[in-house]
C-alpha cells in the first residue's frame, strides 16, 4: 500500500485533534491541554519512528532517514534548501512549510508546532537512537526558516 503524502495525514489528524483539543482547554485550560496533546504527538512520533526502522528490518542508517524526507516534502509541502548530506550529517534549512500554512488556515496555529515540529527530533528516537536533532527556530513560531541539524553519532571515539 502506497504511503499517504504526510501533509495529507497531519491535515487530516488535525481536522480531528483541533476539535479534541478545544475541548480539553475548555475544561481544563490550555496549559493542562497542550502538556497532553504535546506528551501523546510525541509518543505517536516514537511509534512512527519504530514502524518506520522495523520496515528496514531495523537496519537504519543516516541515508535511509534521509529518504524519509520524500515523505515530508511530497506535495511540496516543504521547500528546502539541503546544507550538507552524509552518511553522518543531514543538515538543512526549510523556506517554506506547507505546513505551518496549513494549520493557521485551519485555525490551529497556535499548536502547530505540537502537532508537527515536535515530532521531528522526537521521531528519531523511535527510528534510530543515534540520529539526533538540532534545530535553533522554525517558520511555526515565526522565524523566517527552520533550521534543520541532524547528526548520526556512531559508538566509536572520534
């Protein structure tokens, strides 16, 4: 089966989450609501990353995650400008993201980056360990780019 462009899926959940989570505010705050909201994406963004890692027989590596981002930017959801890409570094700024656009157009956004930046670094934990993420701002809370600085750290000393 063919994988949903994920713009798509992350437009789709938010048709659902947005409603829950005005709900949650409504009785008990948005403090309370987005603590919640923010601890579940980030679970669900572990689970991903281990389904994604278990389709590779969990045989991950710094350029199969960077074949993932085919998934991300399908539908031009993001435009990217790549910095620097190797077997241990995925380096890059986003200069257009589809999908902070999105959930302002949908009213949500105020908790877009709970509903998509949040997952990002989170993800690697589920996909492989190793891959970590630096990021200093993103479009979501207003920067003009997203700075993107995974790195892949091996076991050996350097």
């Amino acid at each position: 089966m063919a994988e949903i462009p994920t713009l798509t899926k992350r437009t789709l959940q938010a048709q659902v989450i947005g409603p829950i989570y005005a709900e949650m505010v409504a009785e008990i705050g948005e403090e309370k609501a987005s603590a919640i909201l923010d601890a579940a994406i980030r679970k669900a963004a572990i689970a991903e990353g281990k389904h994604f890692a278990d389709r590779v027989g969990g045989q991950t590596s710094m350029a199969d995650f960077i074949k993932l981002y085919e998934l991300w930017t399908a539908d031009g959801a993001l435009e990217m400008k790549v910095l620097e890409a190797t077997d241990s570094t995925f380096d890059f700024d986003i200069t257009r993201c589809r999908y902070a656009e999105t959930y302002k157009d949908m009213g949500l956004g105020k908790i877009g980056h709970l509903l998509s930046c949040n997952r990002d670094g989170t993800f690697c934990q589920g996909y492989d360990p190793n891959i970590t993420l630096e990021r200093k701002q993103t479009i979501m809370e207003g920067a003009p780019c997203c700075t993107f600085r995974y790195r892949y750290k091996t076991g050996a000393a350097p």
